[in-house]
C-alpha cells in the first residue's frame, strides 16, 4: 500500500510518474491490492494536474494490456472502427457501418449502452424485434468475415480496468478529465483491434465537450494515443448545438437511419453520416465518395444482412408509443435554435433514457422535430412531437422543452456541422 500513497503523493504535487509507476498501480488496482479510495485520489489528483505524454501513453497501454486485444487479421478487408463522443439524435453509426462495408472496408464496432441525454448505439438497435448485442468472439468475427458490418456489445475482457475506473469515476466527480477520457475512449479503441479509427466528437450544448478549444485537446490527445499504438486515428469535430436529424429515441433513431439508408433522410444526418464514411474509406486506404452506396440501395443491403445475422427482423414493425403529444409553433417566422441538451433530456424523461445502469430504456419513446435548424416554420404547425408510454412522462418531457427554441423574423446564415479535421 505504500506503493500506492507515493503514487498519489508524486501526482498531487505535480510529479511526472515513471511507466513502471503507472502499469503498476492500474494492474494493482484491477486486482484489488489498491483501494477504490487511494485510485479515487490518483484520480482527483490527474483531474488537478493531468498527465504528461508519456503517463498517458502508459496508463493507456495499461488499460489495454489488463484485457485482451482483438486479432481481426483474418477478416480479409481493411478494417476500420468508428468511435462518437455522444450528441443527441446521433444515429451515424446506424448508417455508416453498413456503408462503410458496402464499399470494402470492414467495421467492428464494440459499443456501450447510454446514459444520461446522450442514446447508446446499442439501445438504439435494441428496438428492432429480435436484435441481440451480446456475440461470441467467434460470432463477432464470423460475421465481420461475412457482412463486412458489426455493432456488438464490449465483452469483459475489453479493457477491463476502464470498467472498474470509469464506475469510479462516476461517482467521485472525476470524468471530467481530457487524459482521462482520452484514453478511457482510446484503450477501448486500441483493444478493440482495428486498423485505423474515424473518432467524431461532438462539440455544443448537447455534447461532452461544450467548446471547440476543449474538443481540438480532447481530439489531439485520442489522435496521439492511436499513433502510439500503431493505429491510425483521425478526428472529426462535428456541431451538436441542436440534435442531428429529426428523430431523438430509439425506434424513432433507427427509423431515420434507415431513411438515410435508403437514400432519403433530413439533410444534416446525410452530411455527417458522409464526411465521417468519407473519412472512414480514406483510412481504409480505399478513398471514394459513399454518396451512391446510399442512393443505389448497397448499403440499405448491408444493414439488412447485418440486422439479420444478430437476430434481428430487418422488415418488423418498429415498437411504437401509445401516447403522443404535439408542441406546436407559437408563431411563424425561422427556427434559428433548437437547444441540444433539451431535447436531449426531453427525450430521456419521456423514457428513451437511462439515469442508472440497471434501468431499462423505452424502445419507442422520444422526440420528433417538425424541423431543423433553419427552416421556416408557420404558427401552429408541429414543432416537437413527443412519444411516451404515460402522462406523467410526457408532463416531464414537456417540462424540459421549455425555452429550448427561439423562433425569429430574421433567418440566421447556419453554423458549418463539420467543424475541423485532426490528424
Ligand atoms: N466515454 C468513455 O468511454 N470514457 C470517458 O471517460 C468518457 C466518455
């Protein structure tokens, strides 16, 4: 244990720690030898201090190396995965998987379950009859050999010691760390045993990251994490001011998905589902426009074959709520802001969310936008339309909705949703 106390000591008076110091203290860690509450002052003490390049570079490898790392060699295509920092009606890897693998690149995707405002992708697919996250490795390899396309969830052994840290994390007011997330984000990534990683992080009122200096670090410090693994990484940082898409819940997500797929969809989802694809075939060393793999129906192909080989019915009915309420536009003018967070909590009340990991979601709650950001609307028409299973969660829903739109005269010149490129 004094180990551990010289550890902590050396960050909170802003020493550098050696490697040795950091593998040693996460492997003790992981196995029970450090207590949660010393590892909950090293934390404290990172948030305060944070950690050079080359504590980085070692805590994250540390991560890595307490699981095992995925050997994708034999999938037989250019493998790339694609990581999203969280925003709200973020449906983007619903699209570009199958995309991305209509066009030779293949994409294994270990994905979480959400929490708070932000949906997990997983929940997301959930609500396709059937649809099952939890693969074999056997199984998750099969069919990224066969499809070209999965999106399973983490088994255990992917970065375990990010589990235990992330749940401490949680609960002692330490998330909020560039280093920390960084390589929580990447030794999930470099486990994972891709080729390459498209990152995007989101950045505005819906996002982890409110500003674009914070994101630019966050972006930087993931892009360096991957260099010094071997795995080519780059980061696009992408508006979440309002929700992306019209559609925030989880049927209601995949639904819009599958309109982008099928060659439609609202404006604003098509163009980042295409500049993150865009990206994702360059690093795939397979550059192309994906443009029309989503008009000719390729990758509508590959969502049904990778929806059918989890169990899942590509042709069912999606669930869908027994209550619906609309919220209509006060006047007439241009929707010139649609507040992210909001609508983001809207939803999650009206049941689309989680507030504690044993919770369970509702597959047909949520939040229907009459229109984007930008459009003209007429008094009267509908601007929010809210799905739920009861009153009292479309009471909540609506309760969070207040002042999150301003509707003007004027219309205002919209904000560019990709923002920059890093690395
Ligand atoms: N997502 C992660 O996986 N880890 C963090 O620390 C924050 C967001």
């Amino acid at each position: 244990m004094s180990g551990a106390i010289e550890v902590i000591a050396t960050k909170r008076d802003g020493g550098e720690l050696s490697d040795d110091q950091v593998r040693w203290v996460l492997e003790a860690y992981v196995r029970g030898e450090v207590a949660p509450e010393q590892m909950s002052a090293l934390l404290m003490a990172i948030v305060w201090r944070g950690l050079s390049p080359a504590e980085l570079s070692a805590w994250t490898s540390a991560m890595v190396a307490s699981g095992t790392r995925m050997d994708l060699s034999g999938t037989g295509r250019p493998v790339v995965d694609k990581h999203s920092s969280g925003g709200v009606g973020d449906k983007v890897s619903l699209v570009v998987a199958p995309l991305v693998a209509a066009l030779g690149v293949a994409v294994p995707k270990l994905s979480g379950r959400g929490l708070g405002h932000t949906g997990g992708t997983l929940d997301k697919l959930e609500s396709i009859p059937g649809w099952r996250a939890d693969l074999s490795t056997a199984q998750f390899l099969g069919q990224l050999r066969s499809v070209g396309a999965v999106i399973a969830s983490a088994g255990a052994d992917l970065a375990p010691a990010d589990k235990q840290l992330y749940a401490l994390r949680d609960v002692t007011a330490t998330v909020p760390s560039i280093p920390l997330i960084a390589s929580s984000i990447m030794s999930k990534k470099i486990a994972g045993g891709a080729d390459a990683v498209l990152l995007d992080v989101k950045v505005g009122a819906g996002a982890f990251m409110p500003d674009l200096d914070s994101a630019r670090l966050l972006a930087q410090t993931m892009v360096g994490l991957g260099r010094d693994a071997g795995v080519r990484t780059v980061c696009l940082l992408t508006s979440m001011e309002a929700p992306l898409g019209r559609a925030i819940g989880n049927a209601l997500e995949v639904a819009e998905a599958v309109e982008v797929l099928s060659g439609g969809g609202p404006a604003d989802l098509r163009e980042v589902c295409l500049a993150v694809a865009t990206e994702m075939l360059a690093l795939g060393g397979l550059p192309q426009d994906p443009g029309p793999a989503l008009a000719d129906g390729r990758a509508l192909e590959v969502w049904r074959r990778m929806v059918d080989a989890q169990g899942g019915d590509p042709g069912a009915a999606l669930p869908s709520a027994p209550l619906v309420e609309v919220v209509e536009a006060p006047r007439s003018g241009h929707l010139v802001r649609l507040d992210a967070l909001a609508v983001g909590t809207a939803a999650w009340r009206l049941g689309a969310g989680r507030a504690r990991k044993e919770d369970s979601v509702d597959p047909a709650a949520g939040v229907v936008l009459g229109a984007s950001l930008g459009e003209r609307v007429e008094a009267g028409q509908p601007l929010l339309t809210l799905h739920a299973s009861s009153r009292e969660r479309i009471a909540d829903g609506r309760a969070a909705l207040d002042g999150s739109y301003d509707i003007s005269d004027e219309p205002q010149p919209l904000a560019p949703l990709v923002l920059e490129k890093v690395g």
